[in-house]
C-alpha cells in the first residue's frame, strides 16, 4: 500500500515555488515505462544491430590475483580466423592509464586482481574474438596476494588519504560513561547486478571524431579518460548515453576504461568497436560496494544517551583508489546517523586488497557508516536495559545541534514526525506486545520488529561536482526539446525534467521530449550520483525555461493572452531566441578535506522504517513479515517515481543486509582470488518471494524544501538505509530464543546462515 500526499501551495524562494496547476507533483509512469515493459526501449549494445561492420572486443583475464606479466606473445591470436587486431599497450597512443587518480592502467604489466584484463582481442565475431583471446599466450611470475581487509591491516597495505572526523575529546567522552562498551563490526560488499552488463560502442567518422556510445552514469568523465587514452583534446570525443539498465553507481567510473579500448579499438581499426561484459565478466571485471571492518568504543551516561564514540573504520578498497576516498570521506560523515554524539573522534583508512577495485554503490558509504553505528546500539541496548527503539529516539538529533564536522542539523523535526508516523501507522507499541505474546508460547520460532532512522546529507562531498547544465530548445511549432546532464538508468531522472520542464513553461506534458545526454550538448557534466541529480539538473532546465520565458514576456504582452503556439510563432517573427542554455550550482556548500569540517551538504533527508520478521530456530531460515515507512522526499516531483525510487532502494539495501554474499577464493590454491559468485546461481539476488507480505509506504506530508528545485528533496539513495529496519528485526528475533539482556551479535549479511549462529549463541546464554 502506498500514499501519496500532494503539497499545499505556498510563498517561497523562486526556485522551489510551484504554481497551483503545476505538472510536477502528479503522479505519472516513468516515461519509458511502456518501452521497458514491451522490449522496445533501446540500450547500448542493442544499437551494434543498427550498425554495420562492428567487430567485438574480447579481454584476455589473467589467472592470478596478484602476478607480474613476463611474457606476452599475441601471435597465434592472429592464426585463429575472424581475429582483425589485438589490442596492447604498445598501441595506446596517449596515457594508458583509465582511472581519475592515475593508478588504474588500461594495459597492466603488474596483475593486480584475479580476471584483471592484460589486453583485448578484437575478431569479426564474438565467437572469433574469445577464440583468439584463448590464443594469446601470457606468462606470469604469482606474487602474495592479499585478499581480505584484515590481511591489508596486518600486512599494513593501505592507500589513500587517511582521514579522522572529530569533534570534542572522545577520550573524555567515554571517561565520564556511566557504561563503555567495545566491539567490531565487519561487513560485507554488495554486487550492483544492473541487468544491463557495461558495454560501450565505439565509432570514427571521416574526420577523426570519436563518437562512443556508452552505459555511463558519468558521460563527461568517460569523455575525458577516451580522450586521454586517445592523445586528443576532449572536443575530439563525443559519448552518448541512450539510457542504462541499471547503474546504482557501478556505473560512475568503471565503464571508462570499458570505452577506452572500444575507442582505441575504432581509431586503430576504422571500424566500429563493441565491448559487451558478459555477466561473469562484469562481476569478476569491475567493482563492487566497499566491504568494511570497524572498531570502535561507545560510552552512555545513566540515561542511554551517547557520552562519546571512538572508531576506525577500514574499507576494502581493492587494486586502485578508484572512488575510495570520497566513500570512506561520506561514510565518516554518516556514521553519526540521527544521533548526536557530543565527543567523537572517527578514523578512517583504505585497505589494498588485490581484488576489484571496488567502487560507488547507492548510498556511497553512508550505508556503510550508519551499519556501524546502527550496530553500536543494537548490540548495547539490551546490556543497558533499554529498548532500542527507545535508546534510538533519545539520541536524537534537536534543532541547534550540529554535526561531528560542524553543520548545524536543520529541519530535525521532520525526523521526529517520521518517527512518531511511523510507529504510530505500523502500531508498533501493540505489536511489540504480540510478538512477546507469540515468542513466549512458540518455543521453535521468534518473530522480531524494529524501527531505525536514516538522516541522509544530499550533495557530493566535493563541491565543484554540485553544479548541472541543460539546453531547452523551443521549436517554431510550440514543441519543447530538452537536454541535460544527467543520465537515465531507470531511476526516473527523465520522467522527473519533462515534469520541470513542462512546469516551468507552462505547457502540457505532451509538448515536451527528452533527448539523450551527449557531451556535445551539455558539457563538463557532474556524474549522475549522489542522489543529487534531479536538484542539479532540474534547477538547470527551470534556470534555461525561465530564460526563455523571460524574452517571450515583451511578446505576450504585446498580443495580449495568446495561445503558446500562437505566442511562439510571433516571437520567431520578432527574431526573438527561442532557445536557452541552463545552469545551476548548489549555494552554500563548503569542505574542508583535511579537516573533514564545513558544510558539504545542502540538506538532509529524513525517514523512518519499521520491520517485522520471523525465524525458524532449526535453519536460521527467515520471513520479512511487514514493512512501514515514512520517508522524506520534499514536495515530491514525481509521486509514483519516488515511491517506486522507495521500495525498491529499500529491497536493494535488505539484499545487502541479509542475502548478497560475495565470496572470493582464499585459500592457497591455484584459484586464490578468485570471485567465487559469480553468477545469479551462486550470488543471491532479492526475489519475490524476499518482499515483506505487507509493505506500506508513506511520503512525509509538509516538508517542504526551500532553495531546491519546486520544493523537492532526492530520493535515490536515503531509502537504501532504511532496510537497517530487517538487520535489526533479525536482531530482535534472535535474541528472543536467548534470556533478556543477551546482546546479539549479528554478522552482516544476515544470511540465514548467520541468523543461525546467532540464535544458536543466544540459546546457549540461556
């Protein structure tokens, strides 16, 4: 069940007031919907059918997670038909290198994770290419690999930029505790399993133009590491994307280095290069969510509320920076979540493992960094004798507080009455009473329920990247054509600019078309991350639909109440421009990196989830019985969009939590380092059958966002962490087949296996 609550007009800033018959705030289908479900939508590889003499890309992957390259002879490639050209580093005519920190060759002579690419194959076929690929002859001397983060600490591999959060004096903090308590907590990474697999490709036309079609969330920095690979100026390269199957930013900066040997593949051949991952490619190619190990120590006074924090937390980086300090940066600033915490101090540190190089996936690190802090509570409230609820909602954040890196938390009522709808809609008080009634007569299944918070900071950490662009044009018929900056993975991004759009110029929907994102039409574009891409890019498109009204304004008045038609005809007969190029930056914003200290975001969303569960004693097997949420997305653009964004950012984090077990091969082997999921048969994907029987979710109702585009606030990624909710029910369950008091222990992800360890250790304190 879903309720969707329309805002109430009222005075405010220009750019977030939205007009009584506004477009945005209606519910509408995503605007590809009927594409998706019919099979008509087009995404990239399915434009190689459109194009002609296409050859295919296929990576020669090295059998070793950590090995230098001795010997590479590519000649008995060439013997097998169909094979036009392999692809060395000896043909990169520029740096070969694909990555924004320079530490990510694009043809490696150190390999530096299992399946890591060492050169690429090129034939007439698929078929052709993988034949020729298996031809290449490579010899390698193994070195030590290190593959988990606790092997990186020993072994002291890090990389990176180390920073620490503090404010206040922790050791102080935890001095003055009426109780201190310490643990760790580890968990793991999570695969993105986009249905669409990366691919990218690749054409040169009679002028030497490169022009790459690619599945990018970042097309202007895919742009950039084609160009450089290419020796050519950034004009010299266009990259499209049509839209992606999914990206939940594993598409941010991996697909790069895919568009570069499709690029560098054209111009060396003159043929139009394809290079399409399969499945187990992608997953043993490219990176994935960063796991975590934290230690910390937490001290509450007499009354459960926080006196002091200390932690490290270490992430699994992999080969190569890649995203990694900007993760590590956000989960930093997300491990306080909705609690105030007067004395912290918080180290953060990069592993290098030799595995992937793992990357940004939905919620960038924030996820990671409240799974600690979530963890703290859950695992102290029973020692403290205090509901988790309870021991949650006191810690709370009030208005004139501020953050551990020093901005104030505004708007924390908007929490609180989440909070309060939440626990009032789901009647957690009574229910709380029923499952003690069940658990006390069932003595070989638990049910649990809990409820958590998420406070969400919305920006990129780096402020430059908080800026957007977009190009309105206006035809001499009154149609609309709109391009922007941001990409469209089947978030809705899209369906939510024609809604500006169509708003801020006063027009049916009908009137208004999206055209693809092209760096040759919006330039030095942020990636689409961050959850901030429709503020970015909405605020552009209403900045260029506002430019253009502002010239038809002389035109209107001159005839009086024209029709829009007849108000554009007359302004071309006038010679007025009839097109306008957009922008917007995000005001307000300030980070200090060294001293992890400003003001990086431009706000927060709020939300709160309530979970109930059962668990069989016997398997560790267990049901997700009922979700409620009340999540804060402003005056929503798109209702059914971001409900849509909600529920499934929801599942997505629940599978992370409880099923997505990524393994690598950590024995002494021949096959150490290697991914061992690497396929829907061995890595488990929510399903059907994993959604909660009864899901309800709400939109908070009067909350408002001033200074954001028509009132609106992001939904992408802030919903992922309110499926803390499952991890901590799971919790609960566990700790019923155990005497009161017990605290639980809960491994992340909760598969059912670990469920039942836990159980079985709460059992055994009885």
């Amino acid at each position: 069940m879903t309720t969707i609550a329309r805002p109430v007009g009222s005075p405010h800033s220009p750019l977030s007031r939205r007009p009584d018959d506004a477009v945005v705030g209606t519910p509408l289908h995503h605007e590809s919907a009927a594409l998706h479900v019919t099979g008509q939508a087009l995404y990239t590889d399915d434009l190689v059918g459109r194009t002609s003499h296409v050859l295919h890309a296929h990576p020669v992957q090295a059998p070793h997670a950590h090995a230098i390259i001795t010997s590479l002879d590519v000649a008995a490639a060439y013997d097998v038909p169909g094979v036009v050209r392999v692809l060395t580093a000896a043909d990169v005519p520029g740096t070969n290198d694909a990555g924004v920190k320079h530490d990510e060759p694009l043809f490696p002579s150190e390999v530096m994770y299992h399946g890591h690419a060492v050169c690429w194959v090129l034939g007439e076929s698929l078929e052709a290419a993988r034949r020729g690929a298996a031809a290449v002859a490579v010899t390698y001397a193994e070195l030590p690999a290190l593959l988990t983060v606790e092997e990186a600490i020993g072994a002291e591999s890090f990389q990176g930029a180390r920073p620490t959060l503090a404010r206040g004096d922790s050791a102080a903090g935890l001095a003055r505790a009426a109780r201190v308590f310490e643990g760790v907590t580890s968990f793991a990474g999570q695969e993105h399993f986009y249905l669409e697999t990366h691919c990218s490709l690749a054409l040169v036309d009679e002028n030497g133009q490169v022009f790459v079609q690619s599945s990018t969330q970042h097309p202007t920095e895919t742009q950039e590491i084609v160009a450089h690979v290419l020796g050519v100026p950034s004009h010299a390269v266009t990259v499209q994307c049509l839209r992606m199957g999914g990206g939940f930013g594993g598409k941010e900066m991996q697909p790069h280095g895919l568009a570069a040997v499709a690029a560098l593949g054209a111009t060396l051949t003159g043929r139009p290069v394809r290079v399409r991952l399969t499945r187990a490619q992608d997953m043993t190619m490219t990176g994935k969510r960063h796991g975590f190990h934290a230690t910390w120590r937490a001290g509450f006074d007499a009354d459960g509320l926080f006196t002091g924090l200390e932690a490290t937390l270490t992430s699994d980086g992999g080969w190569s920076l890649d995203l990694s300090e900007p993760v590590l940066s956000r989960a930093l600033c997300h491990v306080d979540n909705a609690y105030w915490i007067p004395d912290i101090t918080v180290h953060g540190r990069i592993a290098r493992t030799h595995k992937t190089s793992q990357t940004a996936f939905r919620g960038f690190g924030g996820p990671q960094g409240m799974l600690v802090i979530e963890d703290v509570i859950g695992r102290c409230a029973p020692a403290l004798g205090i509901d988790p609820a309870e021991l949650r909602r006191r810690n709370f954040y009030v208005e004139g507080q501020t953050t551990p890196y020093g901005q104030p938390v505004r708007h924390p009522g908007r929490l609180v009455a989440a909070w309060e709808q939440v626990t009032r809609t789901s009647s957690l008080a009574a229910r709380r009473a029923e499952i003690d009634g069940w658990n006390a007569r069932e003595p070989h299944r638990k049910r649990g329920i809990a409820v958590t918070p998420v406070k969400f900071g919305i920006s990129f950490n780096l402020t430059a990247f908080n800026q957007g662009g977009a190009l309105v044009h206006v035809y001499k018929d009154g149609s609309v054509l709109v391009t922007h900056g941001g990409t469209e993975m089947g978030q809705g991004l899209h369906t939510k600019m024609l809604q500006v759009a169509a708003t801020a110029l006063r027009v049916p929907l009908a009137r208004v078309r999206l055209a693809p994102t092209r760096t040759d039409k919006v330039p030095n574009t942020s990636a689409t991350a961050a959850s901030a891409s429709a503020d970015l890019n909405g605020g552009a498109v209403k900045d260029a639909c506002e430019q253009i009204l502002a010239r038809l304004a002389p035109v209107r008045e001159a005839l009086g109440e024209p029709s829009w038609e007849e108000l554009v005809a007359a302004a071309y007969r006038e010679r007025v421009q009839l097109w306008a190029a957009g922008f917007y930056k995000t005001e307000g914003l300030s980070w200090d990196a060294a001293t992890m200290t400003g003001h990086p975001f431009k706000y927060f969303a709020y939300g709160a989830a309530v979970t109930e569960v059962e668990v069989d004693g016997f398997t560790g097997a267990y049901t997700t019985r009922r979700v409620d949420i009340v999540h804060d997305v402003g005056d929503s653009l798109s209702p059914l969009v971001d409900l849509g964004q909600i529920e499934g950012g929801f599942v997505q984090g629940a599978g992370w939590l409880t099923l997505e077990d990524l393994r690598w091969d950590e024995s002494d082997g021949p096959g150490r380092g290697r991914l061992t999921t690497q396929a829907a048969s061995t890595y488990k994907l929510p399903s059907f059958s994993e959604l909660p029987e009864q899901f309800h979710v709400v939109l908070l109702d009067h909350a408002h966002e001033d200074g954001v585009v028509y009132g609106s606030k992001a939904v992408g990624e802030p919903p992922l962490m309110l499926a803390l909710s499952v991890r901590e029910a799971l919790r609960d369950a566990c700790g019923a087949f155990g005497p009161a008091g017990f605290s639980v222990e809960l491994a992340s992800p909760a598969t059912p296996e670990a469920v039942y360890w836990a159980l079985t250790a709460a059992r055994g304190a009885s």
